[in-house]
C-alpha cells in the first residue's frame, strides 16, 4: 500500500497536479501572504540577490530577493526617540501637535529606510567590521573616558547602568552593527577633499572687498492722496490672504500655584527626628576602597582554550604580585591590558560597592587592605585586584543636618498640600469634565477667562506653549471638557476650558478697508520710490558721477565707503546684499545699484571698485580649518547622493496607514 501510494505521488500525474496547485498560489497565495503582515509593518525593502544582481523581480525569481523590513514597533521606538530628542532641545517650544505630522513621521521612517538600504549595500558588498575598529570606536566615546583618555571602569559603569543593563559583548555587537550599516557612507564622506584651486576661488569671494559710494535719500511724504473705491477693492482681492483672521479661542481656566499657597505650619522636633531616621542613609557616606588591577584581557569570542590560556597567566602575575615586597604599579604597568590605568600603575581609584559588576566587587569588598587578589573573571578577562586602602562610611549627626531636614521638611509640606489641592481639583474634574466652578470650590479658587488669543500670543497666560497646545487641540475645542492639568511651571498647574472657538477666516473688507488703504498708498509711494531712483541711476550710467546726481537733485553728498567685506551691515542688511549680488564693474567704469527699504528710504550706490580676497593673507591654521570644514560639508552631500543612488537599486515599499 505505501509503495504504491509512493510511486503515485512521485509520477508525472503529481507532477501536473502540483503545478496547478503553484498557479493559483502565485497570483494569490502569495500577495495574500503577503498582505497579512502588512500590518505589522511600515516599510519593506527588496534587493536582488548577492549573488544575482540583476535578477528580475517577478515571480518565481522574486523568491531569491533579499527582503528586510522595518517593523511597527521599531518605527514607534525611533519616533519615540526622535520625540525626547526634540522635547529636551526645544523644551516649552516643543509642539507635540506639529510633531505628530504626516510630514515628520515620514521624515522619521525615511532615517530608518536609509539605515536599512546601507546596511544591505554593506552586506552585499561584504563590508567587514574588525575588532580593531569596534575597540577604537567605542574607546573614541567620551562618555566612556576621563581626562581626554578611555576609562575602563566608567566604560563598565555606564554599560551596567543601562535599563535594561549591557554587557560589553552585547555593546561591541550593537556598535560593529552600526559601523557596518554607516561604513560606507562614511568613507566616502571622510574622502572628500577641496583642491587648491577650488579653495583660492572660494576665498576670492568670500573674502572679496568692495569700494561703494552710497547715497541715501530719505523717505517721501506720506502718501494721503485718495484711494478709489476701485483700487481697494482690486488691493484686496489681490492680497486677501493678507487679511485673514488666525485661528483662535478664549478660555476659562484655574490655576494652582505652591508658592502662592499659605506657608505650612512649621515641623516639630518629632517629625524631624523621624525623617531624619528614615532617610539616615542619604546622611552616610558610603564605604569606599582605593584599587588598582591588572588585567589579562580576553578578545570577544574566544575559545575555551583561550580563556585559560589567560587565567594561567593571570595567576602568575598574581603569585609576583603576592610575593613579599612586589611592586603592583610597576607591574601593572608592564603586564596589564587595560590601557585606561595601565600607565598610571593600574589605578582604579577610589570604587564604590555599586560602581564595578559581579564578580569584581564581590571581590574587592572582601579584601583586606594591602591584600592581592587571586584572579577574578569578568566580560573583558581575568583581573588580578589590590586593594590597598579603606574608607570607611561615616554618619553625619541629626543635630548637624537638623537645620537642612527643616527645610526640606516645609518643601515636602508645601508639595504634599499642593499635591493634595491638585487631586482634588483632579477629582472634581472627573465628576464635572464639562465645568470649571466645582474643581474651583474645590481647590478654594475662582475660574478666570482669557481671551480671544491666537497661536502668536506673547502675553500672560497665553504665551505659555502647553497652554496653547491644550486649548487649540481638537480634542478641547470639539468636546468643551476640563484639560487635564498643565504644568506651566514645577508647582504651578493649570486648568482649562475651551468656552470659544473661531476658525481661520477671511475678514470682509469693511473691516479691514483702513489696512488696505494704508497698503494701497504704501505700495505708490514705494513705486514711485523706485522710479525716482530708476531715473537717478540712468544718469549715473549715462557718465554722470553720484556726486553730480545729488547735486543736480539737491540730495545729500554721497558717502565714499571702501573696503566693504561681503554681510557687512550698510544702512540695511539688504543693502549689504544689493552691493554684492551687482556685477564688477569694468575699468574705469561703476556699476550702480539701488534699493528700497521698507520705510521708504532710498539707498542708491556705486560699486567703483571690487578687490579679491587672498588665500595668502589668511594665517595656514585658519586656511586648514576653512579646508577641513567645506571637505566635510562637501563629504556630507556626496554621502547622501551615495545613499541615494543604493537606495534607487532596490524596491522600497512604505504602508503609511501604519505610521
């Protein structure tokens, strides 16, 4: 029976019956394969295979393509970052509104695209990571080094402190990781380099120098002539963006404030007494031993072989470091692999109980002073330990600290009241979210109003950026509930109800006929402004000098300027600019220019004469700097172009009802 149900599901009939089956599963199977884990995903990534770069994409080739993902949960833990990032730079002026775009978060995802297409590129290109590189680059951390110098014992520290904490292998994998996504953009970016010529010509402009004749002529009398029913209403129409109304709301609010709240009673002996015995531990200093250590170091990865190749010659620096009379420093100096104490006779410093992992502390702590140790394993190897001082924790007086527990006594009252206020203010709130005066009797308040506002307050209440966020947010202005309480300072909390709101509007021309006829006759004056000068400058290109000009005008003489470096200020930064973007002129010629300024004023000029900046007049250091900072600049677009292009060679596909 078996033998012949063999012979039947290997014949040419299974064959047929099985290549009908892969027929429907290729045009719906799959994609509803694929389908299903749309969900939990917010882009995928397909490349051709290593080994097949230019293998098609359709199926059954597409099979053999590299697919890589960007999952749900890693886009929400990089926006999260993104998120503290931008909140701790910005602080008040953060708007998590505004952070939660369309916009931002394809920002965010676009990062986490470009990571992955480089670290494809880097495996299909066979980028290898060494430990070399790995160890330089995590010794390169200042996070990691004292005095400019890796620091072992902070490296140690910092990993351990971590939540959750790190192991040193694990840390080595994350940073061989990222070297190896980044390698290749990196290089290509640390390449760059700018030529001789290209930096001459850049000093040439930058450090160009220009001879102007400036000649002001101050603004007209204001325009009062009349404005026609029909130039208004043109004016308006042509600029009736101009003339909206911002968004908008007015408030109801109350607020708590600690330091406005009544002083707490002062604490009685008693109190102090008992908290001073409940927090006895911050008032004692904790024991502390003075170490130094030899390390034997172990690489990532190492065999068992290895591993006791190290401890054997751990124990015999251990047994020399034993014997009578043994110089530790100098043999720490000479033997250990720890080349952050090495050099200063393997010097850990003072250590506290939580300040060394595991084994190393365990140790240590059940040394006597002036005692070696025998060798103790860790993740970097074997350490051969001296202790060679104690420093005992010691207890500070309740009559020396009574003073300090006091205040910190009365801080605690006034927090705990205010805490207290809030809660009820809170509870009053969800019994009452549509209403204000219950919270307030509550807290012993009033409720307050304010407003209208727009989002550009600058004044009171209304220029604080989280009460803005709360009262302009969709959830306040549609529901017409109590906010949650908003912290505009520590001990300072706010509460508020949206009672109006009005939306971005155009204003009717009634009633903003005033502006517009006030635009209307600035906008003639500056037109005629400009044609004033218009004509004044074709004097000057028809062989008159601006001295001449002025004169025949009756204006003020013109100013001669020399030596004008280019952002100088001149009367106004635009006049700077005007001065710069003109053309050289030729010999014997000027080039004139003008520009109007937004009070009316009129500033007209003569470039007469342009000097190039000299690379040889800048001191060398400065030169290498300047050379240093444009290769980086450059290096920085070249890397970008490079993940652009890898990116282009495979098929990026973003689900963005996801995001």
């Amino acid at each position: 029976m078996l033998q012949k149900l063999r012979e039947k599901t290997s014949g040419w009939i299974a064959t047929v019956i099985l290549g009908l089956l892969i027929i429907p599963f290729a045009f719906f199977g799959l994609e509803q394969y694929m389908g299903q884990r749309s969900n939990t995903t917010v882009a995928s990534l397909e490349a051709p295979p290593i080994w097949w770069n230019s293998a098609p994409s359709f199926w059954p080739v597409s099979v053999f393509w590299r697919h890589e993902e960007i999952t749900v949960d890693e886009f929400r833990q990089q926006f999260e970052q993104v998120r503290q990032q931008q909140r701790a730079t910005q602080g008040d002026a953060f708007d998590a509104r505004a952070f939660e775009s369309f916009e931002n978060k394809r920002a965010v995802l676009d990062t986490l695209i470009d990571q992955e297409v480089q670290a494809m590129a880097a495996d299909k290109a066979g980028v290898k990571v060494s430990d070399a590189m790995v160890r330089d680059a995590i010794q390169a951390i200042p996070a990691f080094q004292v005095d400019g110098k890796f620091d072992l014992q902070r490296y140690q520290l910092a990993l351990a402190s971590q939540v959750p904490a790190q192991s040193p292998a694990q840390f080595d994998q994350l940073v061989r990781e990222g070297l190896q996504q980044s390698l290749m953009a990196s290089t290509v970016a640390g390449s760059n380099f700018i030529t001789t010529g290209e930096m001459d010509r850049l000093i040439r402009l930058m450090g160009e120098r220009r001879d102007v004749s400036l000649l002001v002529i101050p603004a007209a009398e204001a325009d009062t002539a009349a404005v026609s029913d029909a130039e208004v209403q043109a004016w308006y129409k042509a600029h009736e963006s101009d003339y909206r109304a911002p968004e908008s709301v007015a408030i109801e609010y109350i607020e708590l404030d600690a330091n406005t709240m009544p002083a707490p009673a002062v604490a009685d002996e008693a109190t102090l007494r008992a908290r001073y015995e409940q927090e006895k531990a911050r008032y004692t200093e904790e024991s502390q031993r003075l170490a130094s250590h030899i390390l034997v170091n172990v690489d990532e990865g190492a065999d068992a072989a290895a591993w006791q190749a190290a401890e054997t010659k751990a124990r015999e620096l251990a047994t020399q470091a034993q014997a009578e009379g043994a110089d530790f420093a100098a043999l720490a100096t000479a033997s250990s692999d720890d080349a952050g104490s090495s050099a200063s006779g393997g010097d850990l410093g003072w250590i506290s109980k939580d300040m060394m992992p595991g084994a190393f502390s365990d140790a240590l702590f059940a040394m006597a002073p002036g005692q070696v140790s025998d060798p103790v394993r860790s993740d970097f190897g074997w350490h051969v330990i001296q202790l060679r001082e104690v420093r005992a924790g010691e207890q500070e007086p309740f009559e020396q600290v009574r003073d300090a527990l006091a205040a910190e006594q009365v801080q605690a009252d006034r927090e705990r009241a205010f805490s207290d206020a809030s809660s009820a203010v809170v509870d009053a709130v969800l019994q009452n979210p549509g209403a204000l005066a219950p919270a307030a009797a509550a807290a012993g308040t009033t409720v307050q109003k304010l407003g209208p506002f727009s989002r550009e307050a600058s004044e009171g209440l209304a220029a604080s950026p989280a009460i803005k966020r709360a009262a302009f947010s969709e959830a306040l202005v549609q529901d017409g509930t109590v906010s949650d309480p908003i912290e505009v300072a520590p001990g300072h909390n706010v509460w508020i109800r949206v009672t109006d709101h009005m939306p971005e509007q155009a204003q009717p021309l009634a009633t903003v006929r005033g502006e517009v006829v006030a635009a209307v006759r600035a906008d003639r004056a500056r037109k005629a402004a400009i044609e004033r000068a218009d004509a004044l400058l074709a004097q000057v290109a028809g062989g008159k000098t601006l001295a001449e000009v002025a004169t025949t005008a009756s204006l003020p003489a013109p100013q001669s300027v020399p030596g004008v470096p280019r952002g100088a200020p001149l009367v106004d930064q635009s006049v700077s600019e005007a001065i710069f973007v003109a053309a050289a002129p030729a010999e014997g010629k000027v080039t004139p220019g003008r520009q109007v300024l937004a009070d009316g004023t009129t500033v007209l000029f003569t470039v007469d004469k342009v000097v190039p900046g000299n690379a040889a007049e800048l001191p060398p250091q400065q030169l290498e700097q300047l050379r240093q900072q444009l290769a980086q600049v450059a290096g920085a677009d070249e890397a970008a172009a490079l993940v652009a292009a890898m990116r282009k060679d495979m098929k990026v596909k973003v689900v963005e009802q996801n995001l």
